[in-house]
C-alpha cells in the first residue's frame, strides 16, 4: 500500500486485511498528517520517528507471509531514526537486512533490522526485535465466525388482531371452505381461487400428497401456480407442510424456498409458510381465524416461532484432527467447487477419490487445481456419471464399497434463472434433477455402507438471496431438510449453505458479480471457503445447516 501526504510518500506492503483497524496502521495514517502539518516543529520529531519505525517494522511481517506462517513485531528494545527531514524521506525506500539473516523458518528474534534509503545511508536501526506468532488458520477463522449464519427458531410469532374469514383450504386439487364458525363444507375442483371472497387462502397439498420420486413435483408445482396467481396480491396465501422442521420431513420443502423467492421479487405478494404439526381443519381454523403476523412460522399446539438467522458460535478445529481416510464420492467432481473439493480432501489423506462427472471433462478455470490434485498421494478416478439417475448412481457407489466408503460430497448443480412468474416444468425438472433427485440416488446407494461424512453443498437462494432463482431455492431448501432428518436419525448430515464464490462456482460472470455486491454480499475466496468447510467438518458445529456468505448488514 501507499501512505502518500504532501510531504512524504512511503510503500509498506500491509500484511494483513484483519488487522487494518488496528493501533499500528492507524499510527502510520495519523503520523502523516502530523509530519504535512509541522514539519519545522522540533518537538514533533519524535512523532515522526515513531511514524516511520512502525511503518518500517510492517516490511518483515508482510515478507513472512510470503514464506511460511504469518508473525508479528511483539517489541522493540532500542530504535534510531537518523533522518526525519522530508526531503529525504520522500525518497525513501527500504531493503531490510538482519545480521543473523532470515531463513525459510522466520526466525523468534532478530538482533537488528537495518533500512537504507536511496543514497545507501542507514535510515532506521532497529534493535532487539521481538517476534510473536500468528497459529496456522488464525486470521481466515476469525473470518469465518464472523460469516457463519444458522437459523434459530424464537416464540416471537404474534397473530392478527382482526378475524380472517371464511378460509379456503385446498389440498389433492380439491378443497374445503372453513367458516368462522368452523364448519368445513367441500366443494370440487370447479372452485375460484380468485374473486377476493376469501379472508385467507391455505394451500395444503404440501401436508397430504406424497411424491412417488423426488422429480414428480406435482405439489411443488400446484403451488408455483398459485404463487404465480394474481390473487395473492390481495389475499393472504400460507402454503402449509407437515413435521419439516419438526421431524425433518423433506418431501416439500422446496415449497419454503419457491415462496421466498416469489417474496423477494415481488414484495406486495402476500404468501406466508408455515409448517404445522396437525391435520385437522378445526385446528387450522382456530389457527387461521387469527394467523400470525410473521411471513414463516412453525406450529406446534397453539405456539408459534419464527426463524432468525444469527451468527453460529464455531469452535476451531483439534490440532491433528484435520485428517480423512479410505474412499470419498465427490459429485460434480470436474467441476470448480468438485476439484476445489477434491484437493482439499486430498490433504486431508484421503487414499481415494471417485469424481463423478456428467461429462468427465474438467473445467477450464479447474485445470490447474486438477493437476495439482493429480500429483498428489491420493489416487484420483474420473467416473462419468449422471447423479440425477439411480443406475448410474448405484454403480458409482458399488465401485467405491471394496475400497471403504466414508464420504458423499454432492457440490453437483445447474442453474435455470428465470423471474417466478416465467418458471414451468421445464425449469424446474433439470434444477431438482441435480440436485434432489442426486441426493436421493446417493442416499440409496450408499444405504448399505453408511459414511462417516455426508456433505450436501447447498446455497444460500434457498434462504434469502433467490431473487429469479426460485427452482434453484425450492431444490436448496429440500436438501437442507434432508440434512436435518438425517441427524435427527442419528446419521451424518451437513448442509453447507454457501455465498457466491470467487474464482470458482456458478457466480464468475461478472454481471452475476456485480448483482452480488449490490446486494451487499460478497464473495467466497477459496481458500477462505476451504478454511470454513474444515471448521464445519471437524469443528464442533452440531447444525445440518450452517450458510457461509461473507455479507454487508
């Protein structure tokens, strides 16, 4: 960086984003100023040293971050600034030297470090240095607590003053109309959604339809063509699933992410979500005569809570505990988070590696990830394979059994962006096909040899940043609840909820970025993501799922 005022000018490479704040470069910028503003004031001589001996002591703390961990200046015995007019100093530059000298290993003390300005005079001498470390990960996990999110569920969920009535409940493409008084009379597929004579509109078809596969869709899809009713506007609309939060029932939990979508595009749309732990219309009518006022809510009884995402506390990794063995599945293997995945597995010891890839090509921006991965100690196997098919997904995972299977890491996704109002069928099959459809297909595969690790990479469209994203979100939010009942059942689940990411991933094109940072989050570097996803995995979260996005409240 450089620290330029009207009298100086001096490059310190700073070392560190973290430590921007603090005391040592706020000194460099407030001596600035003191040296432009009183520069024939003999008593500010002092300042002024004092400026360039911090500004000189960040030359070997950004140099070590080029060689080995990253180390501090922890105290100075004795220092000397033999020049502090600004004639020279504005052309000074610094090569730092030591006595001892400075080898691969940076070193506890250093008996003195020497800068030299342009006319090869000694400027600064300073003696005794005293160096402190920074541990390994330090700087990147304090990062990282900063933007790991999970959801909490509070009992703040107050209901409406004013009688909601009559409610009409439709589920199997039939429905009830539920006076105020409670009497539920039914009536055949013939009836208005529309026409606003309906205080509150409940979409059950979520509580008692069951999918016969994860691509079926069929209550997923009778709700988007309610979402995508004019009627909404008006009147209030809760689409209702049963125990997803409860007791991770994840059959139509992509409902939850379809409906924040709609939200987020369209604001003045009244659609609600709610998961509830009882069938009966006389309860939902007690329920809905006064419906809370919060946009999602979870039932139990007559209690109500909502969701609130709040930072996750994350203790870091046991030193030594880092490290995986046996066989790994990685899905969407070829592609930038499946090879970044990879490589990280890779030194974590994994002896071996299945990438399963649609086409077994790897992608271009990957290549070099690739062959590092390749070079090293863990035997790496290209399977091509469609994960949205159960045959192909059952021979993935018999290759893996003989070998030892310990871990499923399904980063494998497609994108079919449209605004809500434009989503059929047709995009949302290949979305879910992915993503849902994957998962099922792993799970069934690999049902004969549980794994120690079953990492599901997510994303954070199905919690609040799925605006045109909607089939995207609904396939998000139902792994999400597959990795909740899973450890509910006492299996290994995790859902990782991930930002847009950096280099890599489905966010590279730089329309798609700068939408991002308008929207105040901000991107996933690698290895920023990988210190995260270490933390997750042997760290002591006990969530099935955590978001990681950098953001800007």
């Amino acid at each position: 960086r450089k620290i330029t005022c009207a009298d100086c000018t001096l490059c310190v490479p700073h070392p560190c984003p973290d430590l921007i704040p603090g005391h040592s470069w706020l000194l460099c910028r407030l001596g600035s100023r003191i040296l432009s503003r009183a520069c024939s004031v003999r008593v500010q001589v002092h300042l002024r040293a004092s400026v360039w001996l911090d500004a000189c002591l960040h030359a070997p703390v950004w140099w070590s971050q080029h060689q080995h961990r990253p180390w501090y200046i922890a105290g100075v015995d004795t220092y000397q600034v033999r020049s502090t007019d600004f004639a020279t100093n504005r052309r000074f530059w610094s090569m730092m030297t030591s006595v001892k000298g400075i080898d691969a290993e940076p070193p506890a003390g250093m008996d003195e470090l020497r800068y030299y300005g342009a006319d090869l005079e000694c400027r600064v001498t300073i003696s005794g240095t005293k160096l402190n470390f920074f541990a390994v990960g330090s700087l990147e996990n304090r990062r990282v607590r900063q933007h790991t999110y999970h959801t909490v569920w509070s009992g703040a969920a107050e209901r409406t003053a004013t009688p909601c009535a009559p409610v009409l409940a439709v589920w199997n493409r039939g429905a009830s109309i539920i006076s105020s008084r409670g009497a539920a009379v039914a009536v055949d597929e013939s009836y208005d959604v529309g026409g606003g004579q309906w205080g509150v509109i409940l979409f059950g078809n979520g509580c008692q339809r069951a999918e016969r596969s994860p691509l079926s869709l069929s209550v997923l899809l009778d709700a988007l063509r309610l979402v995508q009713n004019p009627v909404t506007n008006l009147t209030p609309a809760w689409f209702l699933t049963n125990e997803m939060c409860a007791a991770g029932r994840a059959e139509h939990a992509g409902v939850w992410g379809l409906v924040r979508s709609a939200r987020q595009e369209s604001p003045s749309a009244r659609l609600r979500c709610m998961d509830v732990s009882a069938l009966s219309l006389r309860v939902w009518r007690d329920i809905f005569t006064f419906p809370p006022e919060a946009a999602e809510v979870r039932q139990k009884g007559q209690t109500f809570a909502a969701p609130r995402l709040t930072r996750m506390p994350m203790a870091a990794a046991k030193e030594g505990s880092a490290r995986l063995s046996n066989t790994h599945v990685v899905t969407g293997g070829t592609g930038g988070l499946g090879v970044l995945t990879a490589r990280w597995l890779a030194d974590r010891g994994v002896e071996r590696l299945l990438l399963a890839s649609r086409k077994g090509k790897v992608a271009p921006s990957s290549k070099a990830n690739f062959q590092r991965l390749k070079q090293s100690k863990t035997a790496v196997l290209v399977s091509i394979c469609d994960v949205g098919e159960m045959t192909g997904v059952r021979r993935l995972c018999s290759d893996a059994l003989p070998q030892g299977f310990s871990g499923i890491w399904h980063t494998a996704g497609v994108l079919a962006d449209k605004l809500v109002g434009a989503q059929t069928a047709h995009t949302l099959q290949p979305v879910f096909a992915s993503k849902v459809s994957g998962t099922a297909a792993l799970l069934a595969g690999s049902s004969q040899a549980p794994t120690d690790q079953f990492v599901l990479f997510s994303s954070i469209a199905g919690l609040f940043f799925g605006m045109a994203q909607s089939n995207y979100a609904s396939a998000n939010t139902t792994l999400d609840a597959t990795a909740s009942g899973r450890l509910m059942r006492g299996q290994a689940a995790l859902a990782v909820q991930w930002g847009p990411w950096a280099e890599v991933g489905m966010a590279t094109a730089s329309v798609v970025r700068t939408r991002i940072h308008s929207s105040g989050l901000g991107l996933i570097d690698p290895t920023y993501g990988l210190v995260a996803l270490q933390g997750l995995i042997f760290g002591s979260a006990k969530d099935a799922a955590v978001a990681v996005s950098p953001m800007k409240w």
